[in-house]
C-alpha cells in the first residue's frame, strides 16, 4: 500500500488519493498515453503541479495508533 502516493498504477488499475488529485490523474494519464509535452502543456492550463509525488504536504491530522480515545 502507498499511503503517500497521489498516483498508483498497479497491474493495470490506476487510482488516486485525495479530493483533487483526480487532477493529477488525469495529467498522468495523458504523459503515459500520449507523451511528456503534451501532458506539461495541460498542467501548465490548468495550473496543475506537474511533478508532486506525494500528498504528505497537505496533511492536516496525523492520528496516533494505540491511543485510546476518551
């Protein structure tokens, strides 16, 4: 499992993490079937940061495992 990823591609189902990063999906879609320029070109139009690797910048709440809740 990948729990900072934006993008899994795994034996043939692609998937995203996140309320947006269907957007990064779309741009990685395009790089893979089409090619890098055009893929650089519609992050750059729809001002999508083309080469994030991980969602960990935008965490909010990092639980604590084993910690009992009152």
């Amino acid at each position: 499992m990948k729990t900072d990823s934006i993008i899994t591609d795994e034996e043939g189902i692609c998937t995203n993490g996140g309320g947006y990063s269907f957007l990064h999906l779309l741009i990685y879609l395009v790089e893979k079937y089409y090619d890098r320029p055009t893929a650089i070109y519609c992050s750059k139009i729809f001002q999508i940061d083309l080469d994030r690797q991980q969602q960990s910048d935008f965490v909010i709440f990092n639980g604590q495992k084993g910690m009992e809740m009152k």
